[in-house]
C-alpha cells in the first residue's frame, strides 16, 4: 500500500468512524432514560451490542469507500457509487438525532427506509466499479434492514 493509499484509507476511518462517535454523542445520553422507557420489540438485542455492531459497520463502510475512492478506476460507475455513498451516509447521520436526540420516531422511521434504500442504490453502484466495496456494505445492508424492524416496532408500541 502507498502513502498515498493508507491517507485516503486514514481519511475514509475518520470521515465513517467520526459519523459515528458523532451520532454516539446525541445517542448515548438518551440511553438510560427514554430509550429505556420505550416499548421495544422483543427482538431488540441489549445496549451493549448496539456500539460494537455499529463500530465494525463503520470500519466496513470506510473500506468500502477506500476502495472505491483508491481502487476502483475512475469511472461514471465509480463516481455513482460515490454519490449514493454520501447521500446514504448523510441519512445514517440524521438517523440518530432525529430518533435519539429529537424523540422523532416516526421520522426516524421515513429516514431508516430511504437510508436502506440508499444502501441497496450504493451498492448496486459499487457492484459496477468494485464489487468487493459492495460486498463490504452487505453486513451494513442486513443490520439496517434489522433495525429498520427495530424502529417499526417503536413506532408501533408507543
């Protein structure tokens, strides 16, 4: 890997990581309190596994978008995946504000679904300029389909 390369990958981490360590900041205080005075569907995992989940999705995005960025050859099919990239990370950014910090279920809900959905664009995207940095994002597409159910279950039982 050239210097050039491991800063690209470098930024990706930050950029992915850092959304989440930012959302973490609205999320967490919410934890104790109102989160655990909602109903939640009997499917809902324990807290402790929300921050591991989630760590190991941000570290697959960002090499999911190194890739794309360092590897795949600049293309219309490289930057569409781009594209669908920000706008899908910019919808798991507002995702947990809305939810967590504004009490926004119901929205949150609007935002989950347009978010799976910009995750299945950004991978089909990708699966045309690099197919493992659409792989990459398979694990992120399964876990928020979950707490897509997760979130429709809120909505329904409060």
């Amino acid at each position: 890997m050239t210097l050039k390369s491991a800063g690209r990958l470098i930024v990706c981490l930050l950029l992915c990581v850092g959304i989440g360590i930012l959302e973490s900041t609205v999320t967490r205080p919410e934890i104790p309190v109102w989160y655990a005075g909602l109903a939640k569907p009997w499917w809902t995992p324990p807290p402790v596994v929300f921050p591991v989940a989630w760590t190991t999705l941000y570290i697959l995005m960002a090499v999911s978008l190194w890739r794309l960025w360092d590897r795949a050859a600049p293309s219309p099919a490289r930057m569409s995946a781009i594209i669908w990239f920000a706008i899908q990370l910019a919808l798991n950014a507002a995702w947990s504000p809305v939810f967590f910090g504004w009490h926004g279920t119901r929205t949150a809900l609007v935002i989950i679904i347009a978010l799976l959905i910009a995750i299945i664009m950004t991978m089909i995207a990708a699966s045309r300029a690099d197919r493992p940095a659409a792989w990459l994002l398979a694990p992120y597409l399964a876990w928020v389909a979950y707490a897509t159910t997760l979130n429709a279950g809120v909505v329904a039982m409060n």
